[in-house]
C-alpha cells in the first residue's frame, strides 16, 4: 500500500545503530513511529507557548504566581520561570 504523499520532499538519511538497535526501532514502527513522536514533540511546544501566552497575559492583569498557577494546574516556581 503506497503511502500518502508528505507535505516535504523525503530524504533518506544514515543512522548509525547497532544490529540490536535496529531491531528496535524496527519493532517500535521504525520511520512511522519516529515521525508519530516528532510530531507530538511539535504539538507539545506549541501548546507550551500558548500556555506560556496564557500566563503571561494573567500576570499582567496582576494576578500572583499562586492564583495563576492554581488556574493552569502548574507549580507557582513553573508560573516564576515562565515570567522571569
């Protein structure tokens, strides 16, 4: 079954792995579940910035660290570093 067409050109590309790695990988899903976890990683820096947004949009309209952190379920010293 031929894959659907990526929104990029593909490239192949060497990795150096041992037989016991590849067989690994190769277990896991290989290239598609490779891109499955990049894209993941992607969405979750995105929702990160938006949620960072979020907070400092809070911070501004003078809520405390405590408040803001209460709101978006994260520790006050997450909301901190957020604003430092």
């Amino acid at each position: 079954m031929p894959r659907p067409k990526p929104p990029e050109p593909l490239k192949p590309r060497a990795v150096r792995m041992s037989d016991t790695e590849w067989e690994l990988f190769k277990h896991l899903g290989g290239a598609d579940w490779l891109r499955s976890r990049l894209d993941k990683l992607r969405i979750k820096g995105i929702v990160k910035r938006q949620r960072n947004t979020r907070i400092r949009a809070a911070a501004k309209l003078g809520k405390s660290h405590a408040q803001i952190g209460k709101e978006l379920n994260i520790d006050r010293s997450t909301v901190w570093r957020i604003l430092k």
